[in-house]
C-alpha cells in the first residue's frame, strides 16, 4: 500500500525507553504486513516539521504516557487533518486520568476498587502528615498508592503499614499533583485486551504473574520478570464476565481502536482497574501476546489497526 506511515515514538514521557521498543516493533510490523512507506519519528518540538517532511498520511502513535496518550497528540494530529489509529482526544484523555476513569466506572456500575484522592494543593495547605492520616482513617490499609497520570507503575506504591503512607503519598506528588489512593485487592491479576471500533472484541484473557510478586515497571519490560498465562487459571463463565465487563469499560470511554483493560480478581468479584489506550508493543508486552494466541500475528495486528483508523476517518463529518 503506498500510504505514507508515520510511526510516533519516543517523546518526553517517562515511558520513552519503552516507546522507542514498541515504536521499532511496530515500524517492522507494519513493513512485514506490506506497506511501502512508513517513517519512524522521534517525537520532538519539530513534530508538525517533521510530519509534513516525511508528509504523513497516517500516524501511527506509540506514545506511552505523557503528550502521547493523554490526547494532546491526537488533538494536534486533528487540527492538521491526518488521520491516526487508537482512540480520540477525549477517550485518551479520560483514561489516562485514572481518578475520572474510576469515577465514570462508578456511574456506569462497572466494578472498581473503592479509592480517595489527595491532591498537592491539600498537602500544601495541611501538611503531609495530617493528609496521610485522614486518607488513612477513609481507607485504612493495605492500598495502593497511584500518581493519577503516568503509566506503566511509575509512581505507584503498595501501602502495608499505616507508617508507609505519607512517603507513599510523597512519592506519587513527584509524578502528579492528583493522587490515587486505592483498596489493595488481593487476588489474580487478569488483562484484557481490547481490538475494534464500533463492535470491540475482547482477546483471550492473560494472568499475569511476576518473580517479585509485584508487577512493576522492572517486572514489565525485563525479559524472565513476568509470566503471561493464557488463558487465565479462572473458570470460562468468570473469563467472559471479564471480557464483557472489558467492553463495557473500554465503549464507557468512547475507546476505539485498541485498548488493554486492566482487572484483580478477587476473593469478592471482578474490579476493573483502568484502560491504557496504547498499550506496550513490545517484546515482553500483553497486546501482542493476546493477539497472538487468538491467532493474529503481529503484522496482521498492526494492519487492522491502520485500517480501522481508515474505517473510522471515513465515516466521521466533513
């Protein structure tokens, strides 16, 4: 095909080790899958320079994190009219925000771990301490400790001991000004991924295991650190509810494209965590793993995804 491929990688996020992996495993798929022209871009301030250099027809965004999946791209890739694959300016932004993604849950009845919020503003006017005390009185411990906008665990912390949660909390200010303080669900941790426009589907379910214990940042792009087995050691009416409930989540954010849907499964149901809406494409990552075992080699993916952002750019007004 000789539409002009512009595969967006790198940036200024703290997941661009991960992005340029992902980035180069997707510029050789979609080589493999048959197109002619496609461009590897290093996302700078020369962004718009460079796409009308290469002249882009489509941007394939494999940016994780920060000005890549929180919608400011996609917001600049529509002001200049070329189409993209993945999900739109207000679905990334939502769900890179993991406070309103889990309040939209909360609306719509998907199930979601019970959570706070602190902000920088409340500290500042409180003191830390008094804010870990009160966030400790709402949801006592075990928590999880979340900075809302970054990906890939950067940020994150599993609170044990009630000691633990103003370092906890301090942490996580160093990435965001908002906080996510969430119930520790202990149980089997099961992702979804997601691949389709108007009618989503959701791939074979992955349990995800680590050497640590904790599936962290080292555990998820270190080859031997994380295990993925599919299908998950669950019964096949609990896979579907997740599957269903995956959907649910990923059309609740007005997703498209592709997507991964993050769940616990515990000893008291299914808790739907959030959505990453440019998953990891790399060696070690779930989507190609998923897609794999339901069959779909990695050229197959990366061109479905091009032709859905065809499929969709067509139908859309003007």
């Amino acid at each position: 095909m000789s539409l002009c491929i512009g595969v967006l990688y790198g940036g200024r996020s703290a997941e661009r080790e991960v992005s340029l992996n992902s980035g180069e495993a997707v510029y050789q798929a979609l080589v493999a899958a048959g197109y002619k022209k496609v461009v590897k871009i290093d996302v700078g301030y020369d962004l718009v320079e460079q796409l009308k250099a290469q002249k882009v027809e489509l941007a394939f965004p494999v940016l994780h994190g920060k000005y890549g999946e929180d919608g400011t791209l996609q917001g600049l890739l529509e002001m200049m009219d070329i189409p993209y694959t993945g999900s739109g300016v207000l679905s990334s932004a939502l769900a890179m925000n993991k406070i309103v993604t889990k309040k939209i849950f909360t609306l719509e009845g998907i199930p979601t771990p019970d959570f706070t919020v602190v902000t920088r503003r409340q500290v500042l006017d409180q003191g830390l301490e008094a804010v870990a005390k009160e966030a400790l009185a709402k949801m006592g411990v075990p928590v999880v400790v979340k900075a809302n906008t970054q990906g890939s665990t950067i940020g994150i912390s599993f609170v044990h001991k009630e000691e633990e949660m103003a370092s906890a909390i301090e942490s996580a200010l160093k990435y965001d000004s908002d906080v996510l303080i969430e119930e520790y669900i202990e149980g089997m941790e099961v992702t979804a991924s997601i691949l389709g426009n108007e009618n989503p589907v959701a791939l074979p379910l992955i349990e995800i295991t680590s050497v640590t214990g904790v599936y962290d940042y080292q555990a998820k792009y270190t080859p031997g650190m994380s295990h993925h087995i599919i299908p998950p050691g669950l019964p096949e009416e609990v896979q579907e509810k997740i599957k269903n409930l995956a959907v649910r989540a990923f059309q609740s954010l007005g997703c498209r494209g592709l997507g991964r849907v993050d769940f616990m499964v515990g000893e008291k149901g299914i808790y739907t965590l959030e959505i990453n809406t440019l998953p990891g494409m790399t060696g070690t990552s779930l989507f190609p793993d998923a897609a794999r075992y339901a069959g779909i080699e990695f050229p197959e993916v990366a061109d479905r995804l091009v032709k859905l952002a065809l499929e969709f750019n067509k139908h859309q007004p003007g």
